[in-house]
C-alpha cells in the first residue's frame, strides 16, 4: 500500500479509470458480436457509436477505429444492410424583402 498522499490517490483514480475501461471494452465488445452475429442497421449503427466512444475515451487507438468500423461497413454492405445515414434537408429560409418607408 503507499504512504504518500498523492500515491492513495493515484491508486483510487487508476482504479475507477480501469473500471470505466473495462467497461467501455465490454460494450464494444458486445455490440461487435451483435453485430457479426445478425448484422442490421440498428446494430450497424450501435457497432460505430461503440467504436467511437471508445476511441474518444482513449480506450482503442483512432487507427484501430477506423479500421473496425471499415470493416463494419463492408460486412454491412455485403449482407445488404443500408446506410444508417440520415440525409436531413436543411429547410429554405426565404429572405425577407427588407421594409420600405411610409411617405
């Protein structure tokens, strides 16, 4: 056990930080496995939020990232899942004419 204050303390937040990565792998692990198992685009769609959190918190490299959610799409594709993309059109705003003076 350590003596020094800042020690303890590295202790508990190596701990809590393990945790929280332990449980982040399980999740993207999880959702991997979903996802090769019956590949949909609702798991498509979890499988990258996962690997992006999980890159975000530092848990997997960018490039491993990339390179899961690569082949991701590409078993997606070959079993005929479509883009989980939403393509939203942005609403025209007309511009108003600009007021004209009373005489």
């Amino acid at each position: 056990m350590p003596i020094i204050k800042s020690a303890k303390k590295r202790v508990k937040v190596a701990h809590k930080a393990s945790v929280r990565n332990s449980k982040t792998k399980r999740s993207l692990r999880t959702a991997l496995k979903a996802f090769s198992s019956s590949p949909n685009s609702k798991s498509h769609a979890s499988v990258n939020s996962q690997i992006d959190k999980a890159a975000k918190k530092g848990v997997i490299h960018k490039n491993k990232a990339a390179r899961l959610k690569k082949r991701a799409a590409a078993k997606a594709k070959a079993s005929g899942v479509k883009s989980s993309k939403t393509t939203t059109k942005k609403p025209v705003i007309k511009a108003k004419k600009p007021a004209t003076k009373k005489k």
